[in-house]
C-alpha cells in the first residue's frame, strides 16, 4: 500500500473542526504546541499530542495556560513555529504573554474555541463572547490579528493562514473559533502537499552577520525586523520592557516608547489592505445588511438569499478577519445601506466596531447567548422588519 | 599600560552598552553575576550555545547583561519560556536566573512541574528575602517577624525552604550558597552546568535597600558580615538539614543524583519511536 506524507494528509474527510485546525497547524508546518485541557478546545491538543510526534514535533501539556503561552514565545524563538489551544478562562491566562508576544515581536498562533462567558460560563455552549478580549486583552496599545472560521474548512484554511500572518507579521495571530465550528463535524478537504506548500509563508531571517545584526530594526518597507533565533549567534535580547532597535532597554526614552509602540500598532495598521478579509454578499444595492461572523454567518448567508427571493435587497457583511475589522467596506457599506443588523452570540462586542463606522440609528444588535444561535429563519424575520 | 590591557577579564561575557547595571550599591546580585560568568569562563562554555532566561525584579535583568541570546519574560514565566525552548533545542544550555518573589510567588507553580519533569535546566535563584525592585515588600522567603515595607509590624508568614521544595519536587542538583561564598558558589554553577537534569542553586544574597535597612542590616558590609556569622557548610548532601532562618543558614551541596531520566531524552526517544513507527505506517492516521 502506497503511503503518502505524514505531514499532510491530503484527502477528503469527515471530521469536526477542532481536528481540521490541528491538521492545518501541522499542514502549515507547527511543530510545537504546548496547552492544558480545556473544552471546548481540548480535542485539539488531543490531536496534537497524536500527531506531532509523527512528524517530529514536540507536543506538551503545561501546569496552566500561563506557561502554555510562556512555552510557546520560547518555542518560537527557538526556531518553530508554535502554537497552542484554549477557551475563554484559558484565554483571559494567556493575556499578559500575549503582550510579551507581541512587546519581543513573536510569530505564535493562538486557538480560541470560543464558550459562553463570564467565568466559567457555559463550557460546552457556543459563544463569542471573547471578540473584544480578543484585541483588548493585554494592557498597551497593540495590534494583532484574529480569524473567524464558519466551517471545519475553514478551521483548516484558516489556521494555516494564521501561521503565515504570524509569520509574515511577527505578532500573535488567534484563531477565534466558535465551540459550534470547533464539535461540528462536516467535510473537510486536504489539498496536495504542494498546494499548501507554496501558500506557506516563513519569517524573516538576519541578513548580516552577528555583531551588526540589530534583532529588533524594522524594514522600512512592512515595519517587519528580520529575526534571529536561540543558538544562531547572535546573542540576541529580547525583554517586555521598552527597547530600542538593538534591544537596548529604554524605559527612560518617551521618543524611543512612542516609536516602538507606533511600529507595533503600524506594522498592521499600515499592512491592513494585505491583511484583511471579508465576504461580501449583494453589498453593492443591499438597503439591509447583516453583519455576521463564525458560524451565524452561515444562517446570515441562508437568511440573505431568502430575503432576496422575496424581493428585499439584502446583503451580508461576514468579517473574516475580525481584528483588524473591515472598517472601510463597513463604512461605504453603512452610507449606503437603510439598516445594518449584527446578530453575533454576545450581548454586544463587534456590533460596537460596527456603530463607529455606521450612523448608529441605523444600526440594529441581535444579541443572542446561550446554546443557540441566530437561525436563518430568525435572521430573515428581522431581515423583514428591518426592511419595511 | 593600553586602556585594551585595562579590561576587565569577563567584559567578553557581558553585553556591550548593557553594563553599568542597574543594581543598588551593596547589591549582591552582581556578585551571582560575576561568580556565573567565571563558571563559564573556566567551564570554556560556547556562549552561541547558551541561553539565559530570566523573569522579573532586579535578578530579572541580568539577561540583559550576558552576552548570550538571553530573554527577560514576564513576572514569573521564566520557567516555562525557559521550557520551550530548551525543548525545541536540546543542544542549548539552558539557565534562567531570577529572585525568590519571580520564582517561587507568582512563578512557584512552574518551578515545581520543571523540577518534577526533570528537564536538563539550571535555575539560579539569588533570594533577597523581599520584593527589591518594587520597594522591599514582603515575599515567599521573608523571614517570620521580619519588617518589609508591607510588613510594618513584622511578618506573621512562614517562609518557603527553597532547598526542601526544590528537593522534594524532584531536582537532581541542588545546593545553597550566600554571596560571601563566591568561590563555592561559582564551583557549584560549574558542576550543575554539567548536570543533565533539574538543577537549582539558591543564592542568599544582600539587600541593604529593600530588607536590610527595616532589618539592623543597614550597609552591605553589617549585612555581608551577618551572613558570615550564620552561615554554616555542610557536606553530608541531606537536604533535611538544609535549614535556614535568622540565626542560622545551613550552605553546601544537598542532593547531587545521577541517573534519573531526563525529560528532553524521553521526548526525543518517544518522538523518534513514534516516527519510525509511523513512517512505517504502523499508526493510523486517517481521520
């Protein structure tokens, strides 16, 4: 029997979208992750554990999320590209590392199979409760980057393209899955190794040699410093503490403090039209659009195409990046639109991204929690009401 | 004589633009520094193989002062960073080196879950008694009665035995040493660089500043002075004699143990096993 590669198992399946993700990391060439369990992300590091040592990689379970993310930045600077997984009391952990991460400019992806929240909350429910923690989370100015799948393919799509951001941009990027996308099971397709191969997307290397290599001096052009890494010779320093382009500690500088932090933030700011994405459905005459994420942009979209066939000029709006928000499209859409519905499974995160780029009087919030979320039938009846 | 013949014999090992430090006059931190870089120096160490790690506090800025790739994390996670990357690169000598609050208060948990792995990694933990860099609070290891800025009536908590705790976790090296005990203690961080495993150093060091000015330790030379007065060496290896408290500070070597596995090799055993196996397509990977 003829066995393909162990690193991509190109192939059409049936799986649930924790496992897509875990597939698509390993496809996008992780070879580290470090977690601790947690539902409704567990079957992910599961996977994980399953599945790195076959390729070579390492896979370990930390004492908390704390360490998780802590293991992950020095994986990362050890050479790999690494990853971890978690919910929502996991996340709120992992947040003063993600600072860390972003303050040292490390490539990492970090899973978040979202749950019902505060707290505790609702540890098998589906929510998106953790949109804002999301770009919030950690204390300080900083940008990041966070995709919202709607299917299993997209829990693989999406996580790989998680990777090349990280790498591309040297800065955390979360996959902000929902528990619904991450349990549901449906068909995933794996392309050829080769196919995914030339997607793949690897960080930047010193092009100088140690002694002149400053590990933190940006190109001029995408604000991204190459990166050198542990045991390469350059004797690198890296801290959280404000630090000049040789990594020179400055917390006595406020010009050194403003031009570290701007770069932070501009490194994305300034890249947005190559970061982020969207779809756009029948925008161009739409008088109602649905603004929709994860898996209620895919009742959002079933909602529209009724609403069409009955006549109303709807159109939906699906961020798929959700950090950074496609505050352009929302604003020229917004202008022209009579109303624009969120339905998003909160009591009102992304609705308020909406409302800064949208008059608000024409913004309609369909809040929904719990175990549920938004049906296509829900979506069209207020479809229905917006329109008249 | 030439200003090049006048250097310093370990400015090769310390980063350039990095030094002065930032320590307080009487500080025993440097001396740690100082006693680790001739542990290297005489060790012959490739500094393009080592890394140092550190947390927070004043200890945690001694990363910044090795000329070594080196990372200054966050409060308390030195460990775990440490852990990743000594995981991805086994060849690396990994050391983190921090204070007592760092390690064993707010990053007690991941010293345990290392010392139980038995991951091949020093930790030198230079143990002041208290919080320095943020004003000489109250810590893990501040004496029962002792006054700290937080502490205005005297300490009414038992402080953690970090040689028990690090014993009883399961390091493979551990031993004590105060910074009036330089050579000892370079001894030692040259023996524990040879270990493979779990190996922690504790160092007491002075802190006129932040605990002993509220403490009749007034300048480093009263406080270097109660050291030596309280200090006593063994050599008997039993970490339950590893006492320590004001009026006496039991130093030496307390356990040295060869042969326990190392988690790095489990791992690459296991990821190699695991490998074969699976290239030989004797584990199904279907979904």
């Amino acid at each position: 029997m003829e066995r393909g590669r162990l690193d991509v198992l190109t192939g059409v399946w049936f799986t649930i979208g924790d496992i897509a993700c875990a597939e698509g990391a390993i496809a996008a060439g992780c070879r580290f992750f470090a977690g601790y369990p947690i539902t409704p992300a567990s079957e992910i590091m599961e996977r994980m554990a399953f599945r790195l040592p076959q390729v070579g990689g390492v896979y370990v379970q930390m004492e908390d999320e704390l360490a998780s993310m802590a293991a992950v930045i020095g994986a990362s600077w050890a050479g790999v590209k690494a990853m971890t997984a978690t919910s929502g009391p996991g996340f709120s952990l992992m947040q003063e590392n993600i600072g860390l991460a972003v303050m040292t400019e490390t490539p990492c992806v970090l899973v978040n199979v979202m749950r019902g929240g505060p707290s505790t909350g609702q540890p098998t429910k589906m929510g998106q409760q953790d949109v804002m923690q999301a770009k919030w989370g950690s204390h300080g100015d900083y940008e990041l980057i966070a995709l919202a799948p709607s299917s299993v393919q997209e829990m693989f799509d999406f996580t790989i393209e998680a990777f090349n951001y990280a790498e591309r941009y040297r800065c955390p990027v979360i996959v902000l899955a929902d528990e619904t996308v991450g349990h549901m099971r449906e068909k995933l397709v794996i392309p050829e190794p080769e196919e995914i191969e030339k997607r793949l997307v690897s960080r930047k290397k010193p092009r100088v040699p140690p002694g002149e290599f400053a590990p933190f001096m940006p190109d001029p052009e995408d604000l991204v410093p190459p990166m050198a890494c542990f045991g390469e010779g350059y004797h690198f320093y890296a801290t959280g503490l404000t630090h000049d382009e040789w990594g020179k500690v400055r917390t006595d500088s406020a010009e050194e403090q403003f031009k570290l932090v701007a770069r932070l933030c501009d490194k994305i700011r300034k890249n947005k039209d190559k970061i982020v994405k969207y779809e756009a459905l029948w925008l161009d005459d739409a008088d109602v659009v649905v603004v929709a994420y994860g898996i209620v942009s895919r009742s959002a979209r079933a909602a529209v195409a009724r609403a069409r066939e009955e006549g109303i000029k709807a159109g939906l709006l699906r961020p798929i990046t959700i950090w950074p928000f496609p505050e352009e499209l929302m604003a020229d859409v917004g202008e022209r639109a009579k109303k624009v519905l969120v339905a998003e499974v909160n009591y009102g995160q992304l609705v308020r991204e909406v409302e800064r780029r949208v008059p608000w009087r024409k913004v309609v919030f369909l809040p929904k929690l719990g175990e549920k979320f938004h049906t296509a039938e829900e979506l069209l009846r207020a479809i229905k009401t917006a329109a008249r | 004589m030439l200003a090049a013949e006048l250097r310093h014999p370990l400015e090769k090992y310390t980063r350039e633009g990095m030094i002065p430090h930032i320590w307080c006059t009487g500080c025993g931190n440097g001396i740690v520094l100082n006693a680790f870089l001739r542990a290297i120096d005489e060790l012959g160490l490739d500094m393009d193989k080592l890394a140092v790690i550190s947390g927070i506090g004043c200890m945690g800025r001694i990363a910044g002062y090795i000329n070594a790739d080196a990372f200054h994390t966050t409060h308390g996670r030195a460990i775990p960073l440490a852990f990743g990357v000594k995981l991805v690169r086994p060849d690396l000598k990994v050391v983190v080196i921090s204070g007592d609050g760092d390690l064993f208060a707010i990053g007690g948990n991941h010293f345990i879950h290392a010392a139980r792995r038995n991951v091949d990694m020093l930790v030198i933990c230079a143990n002041n008694f208290n919080y320095g860099m943020t004003g000489g609070q109250v810590g893990p290891t501040t004496p029962l009665e002792a006054f700290t800025t937080t502490t205005p009536y005297g300490n009414i908590e038992h402080p953690f035995n970090l040689v028990h705790l690090a014993a009883a976790a399961g390091a493979v090296y551990v031993a004590r040493w105060t910074v009036v005990h330089p050579r000892r203690l370079k001894e030692s961080i040259k023996k524990a660089l040879q270990k493979r495993g779990f190996s922690f150093i504790e160092v007491i060091s002075v802190c006129t500043e932040g605990f002993g000015r509220r403490n009749r330790l007034r300048t480093a030379i009263e406080f270097m002075h109660w050291l030596k007065r309280v200090s006593v060496i063994t050599k008997r290896m039993d970490p339950s004699e590893a006492y320590i408290g004001p009026d006496r500070i039991v130093v030496g070597e307390f356990v040295d143990i060869e042969g326990k596995p190392e988690y790095t090799e489990l791992l690459r055993a296991c990821i190699e096993d695991v490998r074969r196996r699976a290239e030989r397509g004797e584990i199904r990977v279907a979904l």
